[in-house]
C-alpha cells in the first residue's frame, strides 16, 4: 500500500507552497483542498490552462457531485494511488466541518495514514496575512495579476485574539483526532526560512527515497515584510501588550 497524508492546518501557514512543491517532486502526489466548498485541486493530470472554461466548469461539477454523493469513498479513492506517497490538504475548519463526519471516520480507522501539521509561530503576521487575502492582495507568485498592489488592513485586536484562540481549538481538536497516527510538525517559519531543507524532512516522513539533494521552492511569496507597509492601525498594535512583541517577529 502506497504511504498516504494529510497537511492540516490554519489558512496562512504555508500550505500551498508545501503542496505545490511536493507535487514537483517524483513519486509524490498531492492534493489540494478536497473538502473545500469546491473540489481544489484534485491531481488527475487535468491541465485547466489548456482547458476551456465550459470543460474546467464541467469537471467543477463532476467532482463535487462525486465528492458529495460518498465523502469518505471519494477520499479514500483520492489517496489511494498505486506506488505513489499520495496525500491531500485540509483547512482546519473544513475537516471538521460536520458534512464530513464519514470521513473523519474513515481517516481515523487508516491507522499507517501520517499527518503533517502546519502552524504558524507569529500568530499576527498570519491574521494579517489572512485579513490582506481576503482584501483581494497576491500573497504568493501563482497568485497572478495582483503582486504589486499595496493592500493595508486595519487590525482588530479583539478580532485577532478570538481568531487565534479559535483556530488553536481546532487544531487541538483535529490532534486529538488523529492522535494515534504518525505526526510531523511544521512551521511556516521553517519552510519560508529554507523551503529545501524542510520539504526534505517532509520527504523522510512520508518515507520517499529519491528526492532532490536541493529542492526548489514552487512559489516565491509577494507583498512587505515590514507590518508598517501593511496595517494601518500599526501604532494601535504597538502600543498593545499582546501584539507589541510579534510585530518584530519573523
């Protein structure tokens, strides 16, 4: 049996970038967010660039359906990939989403099944990361047309602190979940600070032998690193005891 995984973890945390650049790598197949609103990113050699968008709305189609019909069949046969260390990427809130319960079932009874934990050390620089996304700003280079825009967002305080208390909940709940499986934690600080060197470690996890001596990155993150250039209410945040210090943070 080929070695299966899920990427778990907050939006923000570096999951795109790990599932893009273990998708360039041989011998590892990795899906998107198959539990998402749509089906994202299935892996099937589907080229949506040399598509049409009636074919690209038609396999949109064909997927959630399939998806919705059998939850937990249609993940099961996702990952089950002959010779291939095959996985998939799930939010936090989208694997716990109650549709899902057949296929929180399902996962937990695959006992060889390993999870890698995503998280995020500067729990600010990623709601603020989160807060310029959802404000329509490229935050990475497959992102597309919006790199040179420069989005400013005003923090909420209390918001902040009740989302990273809520999201801490959560992914206590999913390590709960999968307690008795195979477990690697990884930082968003890791893979930015050298994406090679971690995805290797990835690599070893999932048990692939032939991987790249140096791996490159599959995106280039876009937008400023200094939070000045990027929250409005930035003295706000200064002056604020649990926000001061992770302004200076990586």
């Amino acid at each position: 049996m080929n070695t299966q995984f899920i990427i778990i973890g907050a939006p923000r945390t570096g999951s795109t970038l790990l599932v893009r650049t273990l998708n360039s790598i041989a011998g590892l197949c990795c899906h998107g967010e198959l539990l998402a609103t749509q089906v994202r990113g299935y892996q099937d050699g589907f080229d949506p660039a040399q598509a049409s968008k009636d074919e690209r709305d038609w396999r949109l189609r064909r997927l959630r359906e399939a998806r919705d019909l059998d939850p937990a069949h249609f993940i099961l046969s996702a990952l089950d990939r002959d010779k291939v260390t095959t996985g998939f990427k799930a939010l936090y809130s989208a694997l716990l989403d109650v549709r899902w319960h057949t296929v929180q079932d399902a996962l937990k009874t695959q006992k060889t099944l390993k999870i890698i934990h995503l998280t995020r050390r500067n729990s600010l620089r990623r709601y603020v990361s989160e807060q310029i996304m959802q404000s329509g700003g490229a935050n990475h280079s497959a992102a597309g047309g919006k790199s040179d825009i420069n989005i400013k967002v005003t923090i909420d305080i209390a918001a902040y602190q009740q989302a990273t208390s809520a999201l801490q909940a959560q992914g206590d709940q999913l390590l709960n979940l999968f307690r008795n499986h195979p477990l690697l934690a990884v930082t968003y600080e890791q893979l930015a600070e050298d994406t090679s060197a971690t995805v290797s470690s990835v690599c070893r996890f999932l048990d692939v032998d032939n991987f790249p001596d140096k791996i490159v990155p599959a995106l280039s993150k876009v937008g400023a690193a200094d939070l000045k250039e990027s929250v409005s209410n930035y003295q706000e945040l200064l002056d604020h005891p649990s926000t001061r210090t992770l302004l200076h943070e990586d």
